[in-house]
C-alpha cells in the first residue's frame, strides 16, 4: 500500500474514532491546529491553481475535512461538558477572538456564521449548480468542435482522445461540485446546533454537576463554547471560500494573482478618475483629508508609471515587428514543411467560406466527418484526413478536390440556391439555371429558395450547396480508396483484429504475406468497390492460398469467391427475387485472352493483338449501351479465370464496367443474359 493511501485512510479513520472514544486536550490541541492548516493548504491551492481541474478531487477533499471537524466539534464538546475545559485553542479562541467577554464573542460567531452560510454558501452553492448544467448543455457542441478539429487536422487522434476526457472530467467534477456544497452548507448548519447544544448543555453541567449558578455557569462554558465554535468555523470559512474560488475560476492562462493585478490595473485613466475622486473626497468633504489625498496621489503616480511602461513597451513591441520580419527576409525558406503531401485536399473559392465556417451557421465540416464514418463503415477502411482550405485564385463558388496534391475533380455551387435534378418521371418543368451536378455529370437546375417546395412536389431531387460537396467529396474518395491505402494503414487494420485473431496474423503476416502483398489484394478490391471489412475472411483466404502463390492478383480472385465476399457481391449487385440484366462473355474470346497472357516474374500481364483487342472493346461499348438503354448496370458475367484480365483489359476504357465470375455469384440468384460480347 502506498503512503498517501495510508495517510488518506488514517485521516478518515481517525473522524470516526474520534467521535467514539474520549481523546485527550492536548492531542485536541494538535488535531484542530492540524484542521486549521488542512484547511489553509486548501485555500491557498484553490487560489492558485490556474484551472478548475487542477483540484478534480476537491468534492472528495471537502467531504472529508467536512467529518474531520465535526469529529473535532464531538470531541470538544465531551471535554467541555465533562471536564469543564477543552483544551489552549479552544481557550485561546474564546479569551483572544472574544476579548474575554462571551457576548463579544457570541457576536463574532454569529457574524462568521452568517458570512458564510448566506454570502460564500450561497453564492457557491449557485455557481455550482449553474456551472453544472451549463457544462452538460456544452458537451455536445464541444465534442462536435474536437471532430471538426480533428477531421481537419488542426489536432492529432490523441489530442483530440485528451480534449474528450476533459470534457467528461469537467461534467463530472461541476456534477460533483453542485452536490458537494451541500457538504458545506450542512457544516455551517451543524455548526450552529452544535453550538446552541453546547451553550446549553454547558449550563446544565455547570448548574448540576459542578454547583455554579447560573449566570457563572453561562459565562465559564458559553466561553468555551465560543471558542470551540470559532475553532471550527474558521477552518470551515476557509474551506467555503476555497469552495467559491474554485467554482468561479475562469482564467487557465496565469495565476490568478497575475490575472487580478492586469485586469484591476492595467488602464492608466480608471486610476487617474480614482486618484481624483479620493483627492476631491478629501478636500471637500468630511472625511478625513490627509488619508484621503494620500490614496488620491498614490494613484495618480501608480496611473503615470503604468502608462510610461504602456508607451515603452509600444514602442519595444514596434522595433521587435521591424526586427523579425527583417529576419524573416534575411532568412533562407525552409522548403522541408513543402514537401508534405496532403492525402485529401479541398479548396473552394472565398464564396464558400459561409459554408464551411461553423460561427456563420455552416455544417460542411461535420459533413466531411460523417463521410469519413461513412466510407469507413461501406468499406471497412479509414480515409486520411481530408485537409479543408480557402484558394483565393479560385472562382468564389468554385472548389476542387484534390488526391496526393493533384487536382482529380472540380465542381461550382451557387451560394442561396439549390440543385434540382430530374430522376427521369418528372413531366412539369421549373425555371433555373442549367447546370451539371458534379458527382455523376447529371443535367440539373440551380433554383432559388422559393421554387424548393414546388420543384420537390413535382418530383425532383433538390439539393443544398454542402450535400452536393459532401457528395462529390464522397464519389472522388471511392474512386482514389485504393491508392488512398498505404501501408501505414494496412498495419494499423491488422493491429486493430490481432488481439482477438493473434493466431490468424501471426501464421500470415509476415511467414506468408508481406504487409506490402497484403496491401496490394486490398487495394485489387476496393478498386473495384468491394468492402474489406470482413479482414478475418479475407486473412483466412489468403492464409489457405499463400503456400501455393503469391501472385497478389490471382488472391485476389481467391478472396472474391470466399463464402462472406461472394455474398457481399451477389447482394450489391443482384437484388434477391429480382432478375438482373447481364451480358456474358463469348467462350472464344475467353480461350483468346487467356491464349494472350504472359507471366513473368514480376506478374502476369496480357499481349493481345490490337485489332482483335479493338474488335472486342467494340463489341463490350455496343452491350453496354444495351443494358443502359434497358436502365440496367453495365455488368459482364465472365468465367473465373478470364475476370482479372478481362477486368484489366477494359478498365481504361469502360471505368464503370462491372466484370462477375460465375464463382461470385450466389445460387438463388436470378440472370438474365440480354447479349454477348463477341466478335
């Protein structure tokens, strides 16, 4: 067990013993100068500390010291009541604080009782309960501020993992507060009966026990009994004001000594308009003049000096801007921060700031948090920060969308209107401005906020400006996921399943696979819009396959047709109890491909004669256009070991074809072959 715990659990221990078993005066004596300093250390570290947090355990400290000095006020009053004397503080306190005469000191008590409970209690007490709920209404939006500082990168995952403990330390420690001044509260109440009881009490012994009379007997134990109140309610003052410090506490930059000083004198006029008022106070009043002018001219000099210190630090802060930006001319340009590459980059014209500012009511930052939940939930992979910046050299409404540096996509909005787009059953018309939506190059119209509902009861999409960003966003990242997938993350994906599959990892990676082969069958995948979030199957298929090649291609076809990654592909696309449209591939041309492939060591690839390469590409253009004229997705069935190079053939120039193997495909699902790819 460690000191502080038994230091912690001694103190505790001790209240309660002391409130049992009868303890000397002379231990009384050390234990309530031991309260007295407890609670000054409270106090003091209250004052200085330069956030609420710096005492979380301060509900925890006040519930202690709170039962410590009511075993001390137990303790007293059985000395008091059955020796007639409590001890040289108790003694001390009722002579000194009182002046020796029990009403003196009767007020004193009551002036310090009605201090604290109705002015530091009771402002604390509702600080308390204020700040509580106002910390729990501002959680949310705090979270939503550490997201949209993370999704932009302004902080790293653990900063933000550190900013949303700290949210939820502070909504515990002002939950905590607003009930532990109740501890206080209950103090300064106890205080007062204990003290009526011992007044009492005291009387009752003196009279009974001892033979006074009456107004001895009041006057010896209503002493002792001022004493030991003022012995306790001085400790219990400091801990109530500890209590109002750290409740009211706002400054986290400096102490509060520093923060006091600069805000009460940092302006030279307010001391100038003082130091007047004190003097004129003085001269033409009753007052007395000579302490009155003193303070009057005391702040007068303090206003001068603070302003000659304001003038010369103005003019030192002046000749330091002059020397740094001559430093920073004179300075070679460190090009090294240059050569970072942003993974993902959006830049938009000063027109689109509204929407990306959150003081100006835009959402387009939570936006671009949600597609990163999104992507990662559709494809089983984490998409890299998407860096957000304004261009001014871009059109006002225009913005584009950036993958490792490079511009891939563009697209303009226009700011207070939305797109309406026909999805092909629209009979009646509204009037906009024609335009393109982005993502998909759909035929669309800009139209105000007033043709909104009309365009939407007709039957058009209607968009807003941030869902048309968001969307396209979205449409890039799918179409770059699997260059956006490094290495980096591979490793962090099977980081992520190897607690629970350790065996699994550790028998494929690295004995098997490198992560770099791995990386390689997962981007296959997800170029192809194939999810990789079932990796115990896809690691299960490569582990079974691996001993017999390491072709990353032919895995990857291996992987497709495992039971879990098959069914993803039959239900994306082939609707159950609904009979999908495809077109197949002619046996020739599949014997005529796999007759063109050559393997190297560096992999396979495919040496076709470009006519015949030409004839089929044509006759792939011609089924296509069948099936989209029917509303149906370009998809070719294929036999499975033709796919990957049919994929690979076709891939520059039909980026949307779907190529299937027969082995993909569940059973209940219901074909149609509307052509063939022949020649």
């Amino acid at each position: 067990m460690k000191k502080s715990d038994m230091m912690i659990g001694l103190y505790i221990l001790a209240a309660i013993v002391f409130m049992i078993i009868p303890i000397p005066t002379q231990l009384l004596d050390v234990l309530m100068a031991l309260n007295i300093a407890v609670s000054l250390i409270i106090m003091f570290n209250a004052l200085f500390s330069k956030e609420a947090l710096d005492m979380s355990t301060f509900p925890s400290i006040l519930l202690f010291t709170t039962v410590f000095r009511i075993s001390l006020n137990v303790s007293s009053t059985r000395n008091i009541l059955t020796k007639g004397y409590a001890g040289g503080v108790v003694a001390a306190f009722g002579e000194f604080v009182g002046g020796g005469d029990m009403i003196v000191g009767a007020i004193v008590f009551i002036i310090l009782l009605l201090v604290q409970f109705m002015v530091i209690n009771k402002g604390s007490e509702r600080v308390s309960e204020v700040s509580a709920r106002f910390t729990l209404d501002a959680m949310p939006g705090k979270q939503m501020a550490i997201d949209a500082d993370l999704n932009t990168g302004a902080i790293t995952d653990a900063e933000a993992k550190e900013r949303r403990q700290k949210i939820q330390d502070e909504a515990s420690f002002f939950g905590a507060m607003d009930g532990a001044t109740k501890y206080v509260k209950g103090d300064a109440t106890a205080g007062l009966l204990i003290t009526l009881v011992n007044i009492i009490g005291g009387v009752l012994m003196g009279v009974t026990r001892q033979g006074l009379d009456a107004m001895t007997a009041l006057n010896k134990f209503g002493l002792l009994t001022i004493g030991d109140g003022l012995v306790s309610q001085i400790p219990s003052l400091l801990t109530s004001l500890s209590t109002g410090i750290i409740v009211t506490k706002v400054s986290k930059e400096a102490d509060i000594g520093d923060v006091l000083v600069k805000q009460l004198f940092s302006l030279p006029k307010v001391l100038y308009m003082v130091g007047g008022a004190m003097a004129f106070l003085g001269i033409f009043t009753g007052l007395p003049t000579m302490i009155f002018i003193l303070y009057g001219v005391m702040f007068i000099v303090v206003a001068r000096a603070i302003q000659s210190r304001i003038e010369v630090a103005s003019v030192e802060s002046e000749v330091s801007e002059v020397e740094t930006s001559a430093e920073e001319i004179r300075k070679p340009e460190n090009v090294v921060s240059l050569l970072q590459v942003d993974a993902i980059e959006l830049e938009f014209g000063y027109g689109i700031i509204p929407l990306a500012d959150v003081n100006q009511g835009g959402d387009l930052l939570d936006r671009v948090v949600l597609i990163r939940r999104q992507i990662a939930l559709e494809y089983g992979c984490v998409v890299p920060t998407i860096r957000m910046r304004d261009n001014i050299q871009l059109n006002p409404n225009q913005y584009i969308i950036k993958i490792k540096g490079i511009q891939v996509s563009e697209g303009e909005i226009l700011f207070d209107h939305y797109m309406a787009m026909n999805p092909g059953h629209v009979e009646e018309e509204v009037t906009g401005i024609p335009t393109y939506e982005p993502s998909f190059h759909l035929p669309a119209l800009w139209i105000t906020e007033s043709q909104r509902e009309r365009a939407e009861s007709f039957g058009y999409t209607v968009v807003d400006p941030p869902s048309i960003i968001a969307t396209h966003i979205t449409e890039v990242i799918k179409q770059h996921l699997d260059e956006l997938l490094t290495r980096q993350d591979v490793q962090n994906l099977v980081n992520n399943i190897q607690e629970k599959n350790s065996t699994l990892v550790t028998e494929l990676i690295p004995k098997l696979l490198g992560v770099g082969e791995v990386q390689k069958v997962l981007q296959n995948m997800l170029r192809e819009g194939i999810s990789i979030r079932d990796l115990v199957t896809i690691f299960e298929t490569l582990a079974d396959y691996a001993p017999t090649t390491r072709d990353t291609d032919v895995l990857t076809e291996y992987v497709r047709q495992s039971p879990s990654i098959k069914r993803f592909i039959s239900n994306k696309y082939f609707p159950v109890n609904v009979t999908t449209s495809v077109v197949t591939l002619d046996p020739k041309i599949e014997q005529d491909i796999m007759a063109s492939v050559k393997q190297t060591e560096q992999g396979s690839y495919i040496a076709m004669d470009p006519e015949k390469n030409q004839l089929i590409m044509r006759s792939v253009k011609d089924e296509i256009e069948k099936l989209e004229n029917l509303g149906c997705n370009p998809i070719i069935i294929t036999s499975p070991i033709v796919r990957m190079y049919f994929k690979r053939m076709t891939k520059d120039y039909f980026s949307d074809l779907i190529v299937i193997s027969y082995n993909e495909i569940e059973s209940n699902v219901e074909l149609q072959s509307v052509g063939m790819v022949t020649i």
